[in-house]
C-alpha cells in the first residue's frame, strides 16, 4: 500500500484531517529537506571503501 493510499483511507475515515495532514507533510519535507543537506555537506568515501559493507569477502573454495 502507497502513501497516498492510507492518507486516503485515513482521510475518509475522518482520523487524519487536512491541518494534521499538511503539519505532517510539512515536517517530513523539512526533515527530508536536512537529510539532503547533509549528505551533501558529508565527505565523499573513497572509492576504495564504496563496497566496504555491501559485499562478503570471496572464501576460497574447500579443497
């Protein structure tokens, strides 16, 4: 289910009205807005270091 979806549903069951829904939607912007600042702001890794935690080593194979 999308976001849109249960704002939706929420809104037809009268449990999110539109004040709630906008401060909310306000405050995720602004907090989305200050992610983004500071990845910008954040040093670029290596290249080096770029699959440092997305891969596992390569084990050699049993004999």
């Amino acid at each position: 289910m999308r976001i849109g979806e249960i704002s939706q549903r929420l809104r037809d069951a009268k449990e999110l009205p539109d004040k709630a829904r906008s401060a909310l939607e306000d405050r995720l912007a602004a907090e989305l807005d200050s992610a983004v600042e500071a990845a910008e702001r954040a040093p670029e890794e290596p290249v080096e270091e770029l699959l440092k935690y997305v891969t596992s080593p390569v084990e050699a194979s049993p004999p």
